[in-house]
C-alpha cells in the first residue's frame, strides 16, 4: 500500500512538470507593440515577439569609460 501511495505520488509530480512546462496560456497574443499591456517597471517593457507579448530588457547602462 505504502509503496503504490508512493508510486502514484511520483508519477502526479513527474506528469505536472509537463503541463507547468508546457503552459502556452500565459502568453498575451498580439500583433504589434501596441497591443501588448504596458509595464510599470523602467528596465523591463513589453514587446511583441512572434505574436506574443513578452518582456523585454530596455535599460541602457551607462558607459564611464572615456
């Protein structure tokens, strides 16, 4: 009994890392820029990349270098 709790236990895990990795409904579709949601955040902003609305990294570092 024990052993078969176990076994289940471990397939439901194993089989819920492929659904988690496999999540496409998180992703916003668009088409442009535009019609992503805006971001509050001032490094990050969304941007349309193959129809999908991800975040992309806008802060520009500043160059000391002379």
């Amino acid at each position: 009994m024990d052993k078969t709790l176990k076994y289940m236990y471990t397939l439901i895990s194993f089989i819920s890392l492929f659904f988690i990795a496999k999540n496409d409904a998180v992703y916003i579709k668009c088409k442009t820029d535009a019609d992503c949601p805006k971001s509050e955040s001032t490094i990050f902003a969304m941007k349309c990349n193959n129809y999908r609305c991800i975040y992309d990294y806008i802060h520009k570092r500043n160059s000391y270098a002379t």
